[in-house]
C-alpha cells in the first residue's frame, strides 16, 4: 500500500483522516463523559453518600469513646482520690482505735494490777490473822496445858505430902512403938 514511511505519516495526517479522528476523539471523549457522568451519579455518589455516613458513624462513636475515655479517667482520677482519702482516714481511724486500744489495755492491766494488789494484801492480812489466831491458840493450849500439867503437879506434889506424911506418921508411930 504505500511505498515508504514519510508517505504513510503524511497519509496518516491527511485533513480527511483527521477529520476521521478528530470525530473518533469527540465520540470517545463525549463517550468519556457521559461514562464519568454516570458513574458519578448512579455508582461514585451513592457509594460516597455511603461512605460518607459511615465515617460520621465511625467519627461520632469515636468522639464518643473519646469522651467516654476521658470521663472514664476523670471518674478513675476521682477514685483514686477517695481512694487516698478513705486509705488516709482508714489509717487514722486504725491509729486511734491502737492508741484506745493500748490505751484500754494499759487501763485494764492497771485496774487487774491494783485488785492484784489489793487480793495479795488482804490474803496477807488473812494471813497474818489465821496466823495469830494460831498463835493464840497454841499460846492458850500451851497454857491450859501447863495450868493442867501445874495441878497435876500440886496434885501430886499433895499427894506426895499426904504420902510423906503418912510415911512420917508411920515412921512416928513406928519409932513410938519401939521405944
């Protein structure tokens, strides 16, 4: 068809073959658009206007974890607060109730110490009274004892005279009898 390069470019760029692409360009590019124009209303708007809510949805719920989150840590901050505080007044609380504690405890021991003390004298004195009340006892046992064994003795001590003298009278007689 033809014979050498340049007369095919120059066909090639002849007024009636770009009259030819020049129509080809036009239906392509009014083709383009009419394409573009219906993908943008029917498929690319729809799917944007989807699209669209879909990220306000995820925007809102992420503004609201996002404040959620900050109300979380503000109630957690709140916590930690009352937390340090009843820990604070637990601790004071626990302080005063030792000190009462020990404090009752130092009392108690007093008052058992003195009713101790006071069981321990009047045991003592119990003592000491039961002790005495012995004493005198023994002492007037030991007395009756010896006021019996004394007339026991002068008992005998007469009997023993009366003996002696009837020995002597018998001795008297006896002797009288031999003179």
């Amino acid at each position: 068809m033809y014979s050498t390069p340049i007369q095919a470019a120059v066909q090639l760029f002849s007024p009636e073959n770009l009259a030819g692409y020049a129509a080809t360009a036009v239906v392509a590019v009014l083709g383009f658009l009419v394409t573009w124009f219906l993908l943008k209303t029917i498929l690319y708007k729809p799917l944007r206007k989807i699209m669209d809510t879909r990220m306000e949805h995820v925007q809102d719920v992420t503004a609201d974890c996002e404040s959620k989150s900050a109300e979380l840590d503000q109630m957690r901050t709140a916590l930690e607060e009352q937390e340090q505080k009843l820990a604070g007044v637990y601790e004071e609380k626990f302080r005063q109730r030792l000190v009462e504690t020990q404090s009752e405890r130092d009392r108690i021991l007093a008052v058992a110490r003195a009713e101790a003390d006071a069981l321990v004298a009047k045991a003592e004195k119990t003592a000491r009274k039961i002790q005495e009340d012995q004493q005198r006892l023994i002492e007037g046992k030991a007395q009756t004892v010896s006021l019996e064994l004394l007339g026991l003795l002068l008992q005998n001590q007469s009997a023993a005279h009366a003996q002696e003298d009837s020995v002597k009278q018998l001795l008297g007689q006896i002797l009288a009898a031999k003179e």
